[in-house]
C-alpha cells in the first residue's frame, strides 16, 4: 500500500468522497434542478456533496488549493500559476441527469494533484457503496480489493463507454467515431457518468472509454485509477494526455488502445 505521506492524503480523500456521496444519498427525492446550460443540470444535491468535500480538505489541508465544478468564484479551469501547488480537484455528483431521474448510475469523483501528477483518486458510488480509490504507486482497489483492468486486445471483442457532452450536435466528431465503433466494437454504452466508466475500465467490466468534452473534474481520480490497475491512458490523438486540457482514450491493454485509435477519425488537439 501507499506510503506517507499519501496514505494520509488518500485516507482524506475516501472520507471527503464518502461525505458527498452521503449527501447525494440523503437529498434524493426533495432536490430542485436548475439548468446550468443547454441539457447541463445542476441540482442542491450537487452543492451539498461540494460543500461537505470542500469543508473536509479545507480543515485537514488548508494550505491546498481547491477546484470544484460547481465552483463559487467565477474563475474557469485554467492550469495552476505554480506547477508544484497541490490542488484537489472534485466532481461532487458526476451523473447529474441520471441523478435527477433516478437512473442508479452516478458518483463522487476526487483527486490530488500537483500538475500533470495525480497523487491520489477516489471515484465513490454511493449506491452500491464502493469505494475506487488509487494512490500513485500503490495499486488500485476497491472495498479492499485489487484492481485490473481486462485482457481484452481486439476491439472485437471489446464493451466500449464513451462521454458525449450535454448537448450533443449531429455532426460532432464524437457522434461520428460512435458509429464506426458501434460496427467494429462488440459493444458500446453511453451511461452518463464518465468517472464510473473510468472505474469500471480499472476493475475490467468496461474495455475501453473515449472522451473529448470533458473536464478536469471528470477524469482525474480515473486516470490514476486505471493506470494503477495496469491500463493504458493517452490523449485522443494518441499522444500525452494533460489533465488540465484534457480529452482521452484509455483501455485495458495497449493492442486495444492501438485499435481503437485506428478505428477512430484523426483528433485535432484543443
Ligand atoms: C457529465 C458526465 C457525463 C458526460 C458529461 C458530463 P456531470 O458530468 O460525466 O458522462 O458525458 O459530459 O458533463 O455534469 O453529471 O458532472
Ligand atoms: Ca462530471
Ligand atoms: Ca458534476
């Protein structure tokens, strides 16, 4: 397992996850939803998750910085001034349409992060309650089990996710590799929450995953955790992935990666 002081920071990270999936759990059926933008929903569920992590890190750690999406200054995502600054970085209800309709696919997503380093990642379903979590170096687990990713290596065999953004547009690129793949895949799922498909890449019941609208927020935890389980994590055009401009393809094996890549139309990095 993860030495200190990691071990410290991921112990902070399961227990500030754990609180805003208790929140998520407790504002079921009396919530209000408002629409950030165009089929992008926010509700009271959301902010309650946010406050309860942001009030842990900031008591345990308050000389961190912290990002979460539903931020209250106004400041957008912008990589940090000082590349050495920790910065936990937290989605507090990944899945929010599910959520809202009661789909039972959603969770808490955070991370530490010192630049491009994912330090340590928690993905929590509160569901189900599982618990994914990651410290760099030490494995990936959940509930105390280990992670790995799946064997499979040809896209013909493969259960593919994807993330397409709130409001999707006929001709996006994304809509485009959808139906390639939907041809040479075995299968592919849109389930709506990005940071459970990265987990379920990490545990091996997912092959691969694809996103390009995506955030911060979205992937860190993710990322740590299928590297860590022995998966393959790359930008979309195959090259270094940047967390902080991030768009993505991971699998479970590189030949599946390698495959997926092939198959998919050429990305212009953003
Ligand atoms: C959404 C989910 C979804 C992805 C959207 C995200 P949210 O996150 O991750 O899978 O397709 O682009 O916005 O808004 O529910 O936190
Ligand atoms: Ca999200
Ligand atoms: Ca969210």
């Amino acid at each position: 397992m993860a030495d200190e002081p990691l071990k410290s920071w991921l112990e902070t990270c399961e227990v500030a996850a754990r609180a805003g999936g208790k929140q998520l759990l407790e504002w079921r059926g009396r919530f209000r939803t408002r629409e950030k933008g165009a089929c992008d929903l926010v509700t009271d569920a959301d902010l309650a998750s946010q406050q309860a992590i942001r009030a842990l890190i900031s008591e345990r750690f308050p000389d961190h910085e912290f990002l979460g999406e539903e931020r209250t200054d106004h400041e957008f995502v912008k990589r940090p001034d000082q590349p050495d600054q920790f910065v936990w970085i937290a989605d507090p209800l990944d899945g929010t349409t599910n959520y809202v309709h009661g789909y039972p696919l959603y969770a808490v997503s955070l991370a530490l992060t010192r630049g491009q380093q994912v330090l340590v990642g928690v993905i929590y379903d509160p569901l189900r309650d599982e618990c994914y979590s990651a410290a760099q170096g030490g494995g990936a687990w959940c509930n105390g089990r280990r992670l790995k990713t799946s064997e499979t290596t040809h896209l013909a065999e493969a259960l593919i996710g994807v993330s397409l953004p709130p409001r999707v547009h006929g001709d996006s690129a994304d809509l485009r590799d959808f139906v390639e793949l939907a041809q040479v895949s075995q299968a592919l799922r849109r389930s709506g929450s990005a940071a459970l498909n990265m987990a379920h890449v990490a545990n091996g019941t997912l092959d691969a995953f694809w996103a390009t609208h995506i955030y911060p927020w979205d992937v860190a935890a993710g990322v740590l955790l299928i590297r860590e389980a022995g998966g393959v994590v790359t930008a979309r055009d195959g090259g270094e992935f940047d967390l902080w401009k991030p768009h993505l393809v991971v699998a479970g094996q590189a030949g599946l990666h390698q495959e997926m890549l092939a198959a998919m139309l050429p990305f212009e990095r953003k």
